[in-house]
C-alpha cells in the first residue's frame, strides 16, 4: 500500500482528468455544428476505441493522445443527450444534474483516500452489474422501457458508477499509479464521471417531466 509521498502521480491524474472534461466539454459544444447524420459513426467509433482501450489497459498503457481525442469525441456524441433534456426539461434541469455529479463525484473521491478500507473486493460486482447494465442498454434500443423503468435503470446507474469512483479512487490510493498509467487511470475516472452525470440527467430529466 502507497502513501501520498509514494504515490506522486496521483496529482498527474486529477489534473489529467480536469482536462479530459474540459475538452469533452469543448466537444460537447462543438456538437451544436455536427450534422446529424454524423452522430451514430461518431458513437460507433466512440465505442471502437473503448473496446480498443479495454484492451490496451491489459498492457497498462494509453496514450494521451488517444484519451483527448476519445473525450472529445464523446463531448460531441454527448451533446445530443444533453440538447434533449434541455429542450425536454430545461437546462436547470442539466445544470442540476452537473452540479449533484460534481458533488457526488468528489464526496466519494474524498472519502476513498482517506478511508484506510479496501474496496478491491467490489471489482466483480461492479463488473456484473456494469456488463448488465449494458445489456439492458442494448435492448432498450428495441424495446424501449417504460418511464418507471428508466428511472429504475438510471437509479442503478447511479449506485454502478458511483461504486466505480469508490473502486478506482481506492485502488490508486492503495496500489499507486505509475507514469504511464496517468491517461488510463485518468479515462477511467471520466467514463465514472460522464456516465454518472447522464444517470443523473436521466433521473432528474424524468421526475421534471413527472411533475
């Protein structure tokens, strides 16, 4: 287990990490120029890359490059998800769900460096529920789910992703992060942060629509 004087990089990916948001933001706003017909090859390359990083993390190993170019384009593949809600529900409404993330995101981030606890054991069931999660992703894209199920959905979302920030912050803290780490370690705690806040945007997106 690291100490923070053992650990320096961990630093190297928060301010990574800021910086992955900030250009995914860029890109969301670029989204508002991207002609629709655009938008699902940019999600399919979106996922390519994903899977491409899911393998790459075997080796340890992403570039930066490869991150600021895969959250750029997942800024712009957001934009029509957060152009809905606001249309939809307002942009209070996704202004709401952008602050409860931050706050969420960073109240866990706290307490996962500083609980002397480890989390390691969540691993599997964060993956369970994160592969079930996209099944059910995948088929609501042929039978769409009802109200209350979204809701149920996003609900889980919200307790997956949020264990994936515990679980990642923890692991940094107790197994350190070394130099050519950084932009992985940092894209997994953007993919906990986005996936997060569009659970959220869906939550409050709903119960706006409800009143």
């Amino acid at each position: 287990m690291y100490s923070h004087a053992e650990n320096p990089f961990m630093p190297s990916v928060i301010r990574t990490f800021a910086l992955s948001l900030a250009i995914s933001f860029i890109g969301m706003a670029c989204g508002i120029f991207i002609p629709p017909a655009l938008f699902m090859p940019l999600a399919i390359l979106e996922m390519a890359m994903l899977i491409g990083a899911f393998f790459l993390r075997r080796k340890k190993s992403i570039g930066y490059t490869f991150l600021y170019v895969f959250t750029f384009i997942s800024g712009i593949t957001t934009y029509p998800i957060i152009a809905y809600y606001t249309a939809a529900s307002g942009a209070n409404v996704v202004l709401m769900a952008l602050g409860t993330t931050t706050v969420v995101f960073s109240g866990i981030a706290v307490y996962a460096t500083k609980t002397k606890r480890d989390f390691s054991f969540m691993r599997g069931f964060l993956l369970a529920a994160l592969l079930a999660l996209i099944a059910i992703s995948i088929f609501n894209l042929f039978m769409p789910l009802s109200s209350s199920g979204m809701l149920a959905f996003s609900f889980v979302g919200v307790l997956v992703f949020s264990g994936y920030v515990l679980y990642d912050f923890n692991m940094m803290k107790r197994y350190g992060v070394s130099a050519e780490e950084v932009p992985l370690m940092a894209l997994n705690l953007y993919l906990d942060f986005i996936n997060l806040f569009i659970s959220l945007l869906r939550i409050f997106g709903i119960l706006s629509s409800d009143d």
